[in-house]
C-alpha cells in the first residue's frame, strides 16, 4: 500500500489523538490526586509541588489493606476452580464426541449473551435462602457459575484446535481418556488455560454488580465493588477520592503490564518466526533430524522415519488454526520455531505422544501421516 | 469412573471399527462426567435464578410478603410505563457510542498501527489503548465523572479555547448527559475494538497487502478491499460484545449518574437494580430484566448470523 507522506502525518496525528484520548482521565486523576489535600484542583495541571502522601491517607481511608486482602481471596477461590472445570468442560465439548454435546453448546451460548442484570434479583433471594448473603464463597461460586459460559467456550475453542491424531496415538499407546486428557492435552492446553486465567482474574477483580448486590460490608467486597462506598463517603474530596481511585485502579494495571504483555511476546515472536521460515524454508539447526520435529505440514512424514535420519527436516509452519504461541510439551526439546535446545543430542528418539510417562511427548504429531508411522518411531 | 475410562481408552484406534457402539457410549458417558460439574454450577448460579426470574415476572412481589399472581401485568407495565421505555430508548442510544463509534474509530486505529514501522511505539499505544478496558467500569465512570465535573479537564480545554461558554457540569445536563455516559462506554470499548482487529490483520495474509501496495492502492483503498473483507469474524465479535455492553450497562451507569437527571442517562440494568432492591417491587424489576434479555438475544441473534455467514 502506497502511503504518502501527509497521509502518514495524518495517521500519526489520529493515533497520538486516541493514545491521548485513552490516558487522559488517568492523568487528570494523577493529577488531582497530587494537588494538596483541602484545595479544589482543576483538570489536569502539571502538579508542582506533588503530595505523595495524599496516597498513603487514601490507602487509609479506602482500607485498601483489607481490601486487597480480600480481592485475593476472591481471585484464588474463583481462578483456579474456574479454569479447572472450565478446562474439563471444554476437552469433552472440544474433544470428545459426547452425545447431546450441541444442545449443551446452545445452553452455554445463551450463558454468553445473559445480562448479569438479568438474574441478579432472584440471585440474592437465593443466596439469602441459602444463607450464603455477606460470604465470600457464596460470591466466589456465583462467580464461577456466571463465568463458565465463556471459560468453557474458549477451552473448547482451543481443544477443536487440537488435532485428533494427537489423541489416537495416545490410544495407541495405551493410555485412557483421562491420562490422555492429563498428560497430553493438558500440557499443551497451558498457554490457552493460562490466558484465560488472566481474563478470570481480571473479572473477578473488577466484579461490580455482584459484589454490590451479595456482600453488605463493603471491607468483603471486591475493590471494584467498594468504590462505590469510598465514593459516597468521600465525594466532596476531591483530592482523597481520586489518589483512593487510583489505588484501587492500580492492581488490574499492574497485572495488565506484566502479564498481558508477557502473553504477547511470545505471539509476536512466533509470527515473525513464522514469516522468516517463509524466506528460508531450510532450517540446519536440527542435526539430529527426527528430534527436531515441530508443527509442520510442510516436513512430509518419510522425514520423520528412520530412513529419514541424517536428512535436515524442512521446517515448515505451524498447522493452521493451531494456536499460535503453543510451546512443544515438555522437554523443550523442539521450539515452536524450530529451534532445537540440545542441537547435540546424539541420537535421534522420537516416540509418539503417550501416557507412558513423562517425557514421552517429544514430538509433535504433525501430519495426517502421523499415527502411521507411531510405531517405527517408537524404535527407532 | 476409572476403569470404565480404562476399558474405553485401552480399545484404542485400531479396533474402533468394530468397537465403535460400545466406545461411543463409554466416551459420552466420560464426556458426562467432564462436563457435569461445570454445568452444575452453571445451573445453579445462572439458569436456576433466570428461570425465577420468569416466574417472578408473572406475580407482584415486594420481596417479604406474600406474592401474588399478576398474570401478563409486569410485562404490560413495561411496555406502557414511559419511564420504563426511555431506559429502553437510553439504551439502544447508547449503542452508537458504545459500539458504531470505537468500532469506526478502531478499524482506523488498528490500519494505522499496521502501518507503523517502529515495533516499541505499536506496543505503546496498543498497551495504552487497551488500558481502560482492563480498569474496573466502576474506577472508569469515576474518573469521567472528574473529567466532566465543574473543573474537570473538559470544562478547562473549553475555557482555553475560548469556549467557556459552553462549559457546564456535563453529566447534570439534561440533553447532554446522555451522550456524556456514552462517550464514556466508548472510552472503555475503543482500546478492546483495536486489539482485536489488530489480531484479526495479523492473520489477513501479508501478501494480500504486498500486491495491493504494488497495484498502487492507497491507504483508504487497502482498508476498504483487503482489511475489512478479512477483519469480518473480529468485526462480529466486535459487534457482539459492545452491543451487548450498551444494552446492559450497569457499571458505568450507576457509578457516574444512578440513572439522573431525571432519568435522562437510566438504562434497564440500572433500573431494574432500583426497582428490584429500593423499592421492593421485584416483579416488575423481573419482567424488565427478562425483556433485556430477550432485548438482547433479538439483537444479536442476527448479527451473528449476518458476520458468522462465510463469504
């Protein structure tokens, strides 16, 4: 595409003006916050004389102690139960056959499009039956509750993307559903559970609604859910409410920064690995040859064989709809780019996944060809 | 449950064909198993209470005493009280900020940003953009709600400009506080629209982009006859998920104006929560809720249809 260079002005301008349009109320906030306490700030203004201490009083007054306390409490009672049946849910949607599967699938999907607004009455009168009102696990379990719809989808999305001959040849192997779930498909479901486990963190944190509703005292709420207490307490304080907004902000921001981005890299990476294997189909960084195999349609399985031995393989591409940035189970023995960590293994051993043990999941099943040729590989 | 797994897995491929009834049967019943507790607590946290819901919606019910059965009232009510039908209104209004406006801005945004040579300044303003999406819609509304204020950063940009007289605590504004909550929920849903067409452009082949670059096509050109056609499932999922959070907005909502003045910003959500829990009429707040349910399936029932087709 031809771009010229006002039009490359333009686009520049466009994006420092949303960049700007996006930070802005943050800086305004920071801004306020800094300004002496008892004053009335204006806007946004450089602050020249910054009050770090208008933090520290409004981590006081926000009791933003017990909150994160209790944050956390919330977090570790939802993430991990979440992501757990979550992941159990979406292997069998995404990767067994189950009868009566598309009619679960539809139920679920109307679990996605639900307005939380919509249940929230008839959930505190059942949580006030229940007894459960003003406890933290009884808020934990409607969480879970509410966030499986989407945990569960995007687990399946994730195992459909899974190619079944992985499974098959773990059957070859001997190993039953749930070692083959355990030991094969859970490892490499890792990256998908564990970005999924971000988001879940994130919602949990920034649960409003239903902390608002099932917990009274504002010290067992998420932080989300206190603000509105914070608020109606210190409206008239500027200064204070904005440093106790911000203290509140600061967590989701902080997990966003390290972890989001973290979860990227390896994206970006494996795409611009992806684009270089395009130039330079042959990779010699694999001189053992069959531990070297990777996600590749490209390598025609004969490679993979023991008369293929002593052949570089062709690296090729990761299959498509495969979930980019999946790193090879275990061992480390092949990356997804192609790239071998112990260039100077001696002999080549590639066995078809299993559940024998660990270590067993070297290498990556790739073609249909697979399962075929699991055996001679299995002796090599 | 182990030795039935067992038996099922140890058949194993090479038999499938002539195991094939008994396996299906013991993989589903595995699959049963897999499934059963993420749908227990999807039934009791999610399904059980919608299905109160309908039931509350056909009695009048202050939540203490005795319920009575009202028949088709609530739902009557709600289509007659003119109340009830602007927080409707509201809502579909809210759509335009919500959705039609980040998502034009962010198809832009994220042509842009495809563009752009240098890697640090694209991780930048994506990291930047996508912040308001990850701070609580609660923490979002409050720090609008300073930037609208009396002093608030907007109030001062028009004063600077020599537009002082236009300012006005914006969100007390009968006419403009509406599209005040909007620009708001278009902040939150503007960085989540740029993410994920920018993940969508990542997957459109780059030598589509090559041969348009060396057919000569322009800036606008490419964004209309390669970028769009190949964002079509990102742009659905776009659509989707900032409809849905206009028309079931509660957070932000409630947080920057409870719904005033007057009920010029009320929406269903925020409506439903004063109906149902301060003045005890949880019936009709029942019936409301269960027509923003159906509110939004009709909407976006549809959509799916019209961005899931294959082109």
């Amino acid at each position: 595409m031809r771009v010229n260079r006002s039009e490359r002005f333009g686009g520049g301008v466009m994006l420092a003006a949303a960049v700007l349009f996006s930070i802005l109320p943050l800086l305004s906030m920071a801004s306020a916050a800094l300004q002496p306490q008892g004053t009335i700030p204006v806007g946004i203004q450089w602050p020249s004389d910054p009050q770090w201490h208008n933090f520290i009083d409004a981590w006081n007054v926000a009791s933003i102690t017990p909150l994160l306390i209790s944050s956390a409490i919330l977090v570790l009672l939802v993430v991990p139960l979440a992501a757990f049946l979550a992941t159990l849910a979406g292997y069998a949607l995404g990767g067994l056959k189950v009868r009566g599967a598309t009619v679960l699938l539809l139920v679920l999907m109307l679990g996605l499009t639900l307005p939380k607004e919509a249940t929230i009455i008839p959930l505190y009168y059942q949580m006030r039956a229940w007894g459960m009102l003003n406890s933290r696990v009884g808020l934990a379990m409607v969480l879970v509750g509410t966030f499986m719809p989407f945990a569960v989808y995007w687990m399946r999305a994730h195992f459909m993307s899974v190619p079944g001959e992985l499974t098959e040849a773990a059957q070859i192997d001997g190993a039953n559903s749930w070692r083959n779930f355990v030991h094969i498909q859970l490892p490499l479901a890792l990256p998908a559970i564990s970005s999924m486990c971000i988001l879940l963190f994130l919602w949990t944190w920034n649960t409003f609604l239903q902390a608002l509703v099932l917990i009274d005292d504002p010290t067992k709420r998420t932080m989300a859910g206190a603000l509105q207490n914070f608020v109606g307490q210190y409206s008239t304080d500027v200064v204070l409410l904005n440093a106790g907004a911000l203290l509140i902000m600061a967590p989701t921001i902080l997990v966003f920064l390290l972890l989001f981005r973290a979860q990227n890299v390896p994206l970006t990476r494996q795409n611009a690995a992806k684009r270089r294997e395009v130039e330079k189909p042959l990779a010699v960084s694999c001189p053992g040859s069959a531990d070297c195999l990777q996600g590749g349609n490209a390598s025609p399985p004969a490679l993979r064989s023991p008369l293929g031995a002593g052949h570089p393989p062709r690296v090729g591409q990761v299959p498509d709809g495969f979930p980019t940035g999946v790193p090879v189970p275990d061992s480390g023995v092949c990356r997804s780019d192609g790239r071998c960590r112990r260039p100077g293994a001696r002999r080549p051993r590639c066995r078809a996944p299993s559940a024998a043990g660990p270590g067993m999941t070297r290498c990556w099943p790739t073609g249909p060809g697979m399962h075929r040729h699991g055996s001679a590989m299995r002796s090599p | 449950m182990t030795s039935a797994v067992t038996a099922g897995g140890a058949l194993g491929a090479p038999r499938a064909g002539l195991a094939k009834p008994r396996k299906a049967r013991r993989s589903s019943l595995v699959g049963w198993l897999f499934l059963a507790p993420a749908f227990a607590f999807y039934a009791v946290f999610v399904l059980y209470p919608l299905a109160m819901a309908i039931q509350y919606s056909f009695y009048d019910w202050n939540g203490i005493s005795v319920a009575t059965p009202v028949g088709f009232d609530n739902y009557v009510r709600v289509f007659t009280d003119p109340k009830l039908l602007t927080s409707v209104g509201n809502s579909f209004f809210l759509i335009i900020f919500f959705t039609l406006l980040p998502l034009a801005a962010a198809l832009l945004i994220a042509a842009l940003l495809r563009e752009l040579r240098s890697k640090f300044l694209g991780t930048a303003s994506r990291t930047l953009l996508f912040l308001p999406q990850i701070i609580p819609g609660a923490a979002a509304a409050l720090a609008w709600t300073w930037m609208f204020s009396q002093d608030g950063v907007v109030n001062q940009a028009l004063r600077a400009v020599g537009l002082g007289g236009l300012a006005r605590a914006w969100l007390g504004d009968f006419q403009l506080a509406l599209p005040s909550v909007g620009v708001i929920g278009m902040w939150i849903n503007l960085g989540f629209c740029v993410v994920l067409l920018l993940s969508g452009i990542g997957k459109i082949d780059g030598s589509i982009y090559e041969a348009a670059r060396i057919d000569g096509s322009g800036f606008w050109s490419t964004l209309r006859a390669v970028t769009l056609p190949g964002l079509r499932q990102e742009i659905g999922v776009c659509v989707t998920m900032t409809v849905i959070s206009a028309l079931a907005s509660f957070d932000v909502v409630f947080m920057s104006t409870q719904g005033g003045p007057g009920y010029s910003t009320m929406v269903p959500g925020v409506f439903g929560y004063q109906l149902g829990f301060t003045e005890s009429r949880v019936g009709l707040a029942a019936a409301l809720a269960m027509m923003l349910t159906v509110l939004v399936l009709v909407v976006i029932i549809p959509l799916q249809r019209i961005f899931a087709r294959e082109d």
